[in-house]
C-alpha cells in the first residue's frame, strides 16, 4: 500500500539522495536511520536526523513493511483515563484488523527516545499521543517517516500544529456550576485543578462565568486550586469545611477529587449531600462506584479516542482532517447534589 | 534468533512435508498457513490446519520476521484488574525493548478467531491471555507456532497443561476473616464471587476455615454468593443488613462488592466502621480512595502479570518453567474495619 502524506509544506522538500550526498553516506544508510535499524554508527545517525530535520523531510511513500498496528503512548498509564482511551483506540483498531501496541513513556512533556526508536522498528500504521505537547523534533521524527500522528489532550492545551482532540472544559465548568445554583447552593466552593493546565483554568472561568450571571458573588477563599488527586480533594475540602462560614456545595473539578471531598465531608461528620452537594468532572466508572455515587460533569474519553484513531486513518487516506477537535461535556446527575440543608447558606460549624 | 521450544512431546510429530504431502498441497501454502496469512482457501486452511492438530505440529525454529512484540489478550477489559495487569507486562516488556500488544476478545473462555489470525501475522516474542482455560486448538495453534503463552487466572481455575500465574484466594479469605474476628466480631456476612468461579470457592473456604478455627459457628444466611461488581455487593448487603439479626462486619469477596456494601450501610443509616465493619479484596486503587478507605487483601496483579511476561521470556530461552504459580496475597489494613458497636453481635434494627 503506497500513500502518500499530506505535502502541505512542500517548500524545503529534499530528497534522499540529496540527504545522502550530504552527510557523505550512502542512500541505504539513510533508509537504514528512517527505519530505525541499529546498524548505524551514533555520530552518522544524528548527522542524518539533523539533516532530515533541518529539512524537514518527508517520505511520500510507505514501506511495504508497515505492520497492521495503532500505537498509544501514555506518560502516565496510571491515570483512571487510561483505560477509556485504550478501548476507544482498540475500537477503532478492530474495525480495520490492526492491533494496538501500548506504551508507558516519557515524561508529560514528550515520550522517551526509547520508545521513538522501537516504535520506528515497528512501523506502526500511526500514533496517538496523549501529551499536551510535542517537542519538534518528535513531531519532526514522525514527519520524515510519514508516520501520522494524532494528540489527546484532556488538558485543553493543544499543540496548534498537530492535530489533536479534546473536550469543551468550559462549558463542564458551567454546567456543574449551574446545577448547584439551580438547587438553591449560594456559597459554592470550586476545588480546580493544577494551576498551570489550561483545563484547570477553563473549569474555573466556567464556575466563574456561572455565578455572575446568577448574580451571586464569588468569595476567593472558595476558589483553590488542587492537583487532580484524592488527597489534594481531601486537603482542599478540609480547608474549606474548617472555615467559619462553609460551603453548602463543592464543585470538585475532577472525580478523584470528588472523592477526597468525600471523605473529607465524613471526617467532618458531613453528610452527602444532606448537608454538603458535590460534583465531581470526568465520569470514570469510580463515579458511578462511590457513596453516594457522584454528579460529574461527563468527559467522553472513549469517543475522544475513538475520533483520535479516526483521524490517523483519514490522514492516512489523505482526506482532510481537522486541527483541533473538541468534543462536549454533559451533565450527569447522580446521588451527591441536593438543595443546601437551610435554604441561602449554611451556618458555620 | 532460532530457538527451539521444549520439545517434551515428540510423540507423533510430523514434519512439513509430511504434512504438505497429507494435504496435497506444496510446503510453501502448509507454510502460509502457519504464518496466518491470507491467500490460502478455506477449505485447503481447515484440511492443513486439522492435519497440523491431529499430529501436535511443533515449529522447531522461529521465523526470522518475528518481531519484539508481547501480547496480551482479555476477554474482558473493563476488569478493574486489566490495568494493573497491563503495567506488569509493560514493566517486563521494556526490559527486553518490546512493545505491548493489547487486545480485548471473545468471551470468558476463549480469545476470537479474529484475533488469533491478526496474532499470528504480527508474531509476537508470546503471549499472555487472561482467561481461565482455553479450548484445546486454541492451545495446538500456538504450539503449532512455536509461540509460548502464559494464563494470568485471578480465578484460581488453571488449565493443568498450560503454565499460570495466580493468587492464593484460601489464604486471603482466611486472613480477611481471622481480621475481623481478632477485632471481637462474632456475625460476620461474607458476599462471594460467583458460584461458578473457584476462587470465589477458595475464598469462602478460607472464611470458613477461620470462623470454624475460633470456635463460631457460621449462619448460612450471612453466606451469599455475589457477582464481583458494585451491584451484586449492594444487593446481597442490603439483604443482610436488613434481617433482624444483622452482622456487624462483612467481608465483601472483592472491592468492588465492598463499594456496593459501603452504599448499602450508607443507605442504612450505618456508619463505617462504627456501625459496620467491611473488608474488600484486590486491593486495586479504589479500594484507597472509597471512602472510608478499605481493609482489604491485596492480590498482586502486576507481579502476577510480571511472572507471566518473565516466563514467556523462559520458554523462549528452553528455561524450566513451573505449570503453576501462586502468588502470597496479604491483608491491607485500613479504615473500613474497627471493633464491633458493642461487643458480641450487634442488635436488630
């Protein structure tokens, strides 16, 4: 099967052999460095990678070698994400024959140059990546292969040159905030996620966005940020719970959190959601699972990776595929929110 | 790499152009089908593959195209165990710069036809399935290619003929119940797994064993058999906790039953551990994060999976390798558990 890339940045384009006269090898020692075959002297490899790379090479057609296989690399295999982008990506996979290679790798910032140079071997059919972004030269390496790739980004912070799918951060923030307002809570608490991710900020503006239009004033001791896991949700409730004047509901920005905002409200002797609502935002299965089983904002991760392995098989077919990709949050109502215990605000403890 | 595997079954073997012969056909279309490939016909496939079955074919050497790749297959992928599973085949992959296949196919007791074509044309290093049994051609196709497999079986139910991994299910239900009963408790519940499963057997087994030990005697009606998930916990807790004389501690065969009886005590108006004590058993990550966090046993999925992937790695190399590994489980104490309200038995509702 012979396809050829995208040539949208055709300028620059060199050829092979140009390559190879350059560094002062053979051709065959070029195609030896694309395949990522070992047999190449360090110093002859990186020559050639710089080469390939300052200009910005690209094979326009496949090797007969290609194996039936979706690659999804993960830096963190931990995160109760994983799974739902696994069986998304392997839903995909089945409807065209092809298995999926799955790696833990690198750091939040690019995949390690072990997995690059395996992945290389294998010749993958193409990669997802769930990385807020890409250092150029994998996105270079990737490029001169002709390897597609496709980002997954739940972090919100797509890389603007590569094609990536996310979901609408804002608009969870806004409904999970409008819930709470609806059931009568005043003095709601947000516990968001790490500063320095976007769909941290995204979920926070949306709370922000809900309260003003309600008219309702947002008092800064509720607004904290956290780290997405359960003790950060347990820190931060626990905070919250020992002010003078407490909040009636939490909006816990991810449902890890929801659940150290559970336990928090126990170890306070709390009730859920008698005397304190929470919302919770992803909907992995756990928040189905807790007592009482958690509103959450719902996150489509399977279709997320589903689009995601889509993408690869329409860049590989040439057909046009958009940049960036969001797909919408919904609301799911569960056990945990109700009215607040006495109408506008909850007296403190 | 040409490694042969242990050939402790030479009885009956038949080489390819005996085969070839047999079936009429050349040895490069027996070949084909040995390597799953397409451009065979079916009936002349099914004539060569029962010939192949019929006389236990073995490949003694490896094909030169196999690549650096370990599969593992499960039947079933939404498993709160597929993850940690997934890691422990990781860990030993990267050792030996492999890359994971994941597949999720067919059904409790065998992977799909699908599969096994799309395996056979990847060629994988081995293959670990996490299944209970597999049905006999299941097992002659892979021997017949020369491809080690391990079962990874939390169900406790081995095939004797193929080399597993487990965990001692007697042990844990032992230690989860002599737990309970050195805090004071007298009415322990237990919610197993299925009837069908011989772990669930094993576990209540243990159970058993410490109750009888300690001199209590067991209430058949605080035994019930469960279904492993949240719903089956719920259901048979509800049920005990709603007789007139209720246990003050259960012991709830798996973490997500335990899930299921932390909802039913809150249902109940039942404080955990105050009111009512709970053990899980997996020890998967929820079990940290329910709230309160669960006493459970710990049942070591990545090690187990780490043992399988090691072992595909020692048939390959002609190392000896056991029929079957138990792994020690252990008891994790946590929140869930405390003393009984007061002393010997708890009082009707």
């Amino acid at each position: 099967m012979l396809l050829a890339m995208r040539d949208d940045e055709e300028l620059g384009r060199i050829t092979l052999a140009q390559v190879a006269q350059r560094a002062g090898v053979s051709i065959s020692t070029v195609s030896k460095v694309l395949n990522g075959r070992q047999d190449v002297a360090p110093p002859t490899r990186i020559k050639v990678e710089r080469l390939l790379e300052a200009h910005a090479y690209r094979r326009t057609t496949r090797s007969a070698r290609e194996a039936p296989l979706i690659e999804i690399v993960f830096h963190e295999l931990e995160s109760i994400w994983a799974m739902e982008l696994i069986r998304g990506v392997e839903n995909v996979a089945k409807a065209h024959n092809a298995g999926v290679v799955l790696t833990e790798s690198g750091t939040r910032h690019s995949p390690s140059p072990d997995w690059m140079e395996a992945m290389l071997q294998r010749r993958p059919l193409g990669v997802v990546l769930v990385f807020s972004a890409l250092p150029s030269e994998v996105k270079q390496q990737l490029r001169a292969r002709s390897i597609p790739f496709v980002i997954i980004d739940p972090a919100g912070d797509p890389d603007p040159d590569v094609p990536s799918v996310g979901s609408a951060n804002w608009n969870g923030g806004l409904a999970a905030t409008r819930h709470l307002i609806e059931y009568g809570h005043r003095r709601i608490g947000i516990i968001t996620g790490p500063e320095d991710m976007l769909c941290s900020r995204a979920r926070l503006d949306g709370y922000r966005s809900a309260m003003t239009m309600a008219g309702l004033e947002v008092d800064p001791g509720l607004i904290l940020f956290g780290d997405f896991h359960v003790e950060g949700g347990y820190d931060r409730a626990a905070e919250m719970l020992s002010r003078p004047e407490r909040p009636t509901a939490i909006f816990a920005g991810s449902d890890l959190q929801a659940l150290g905002v559970l336990e928090a409200a126990r170890v306070h002797g709390l009730r859920v959601p008698h005397d304190l609502s929470v919302v919770g935002y992803d909907d992995v299965s756990i928040a189905r699972w807790a007592s009482p089983a958690l509103t959450t904002v719902h996150q489509p991760l399977r279709q997320m990776a589903e689009e995601a392995a889509q993408m690869l098989m329409r860049l590989r077919a040439r057909e046009p595929v958009s940049t960036r990709l969001e797909l919408a949050t919904s609301l799911v109502v569960r056990k945990s929110t109700a009215p607040p215990p006495e109408g506008d605000g909850a007296p403190g403890r």
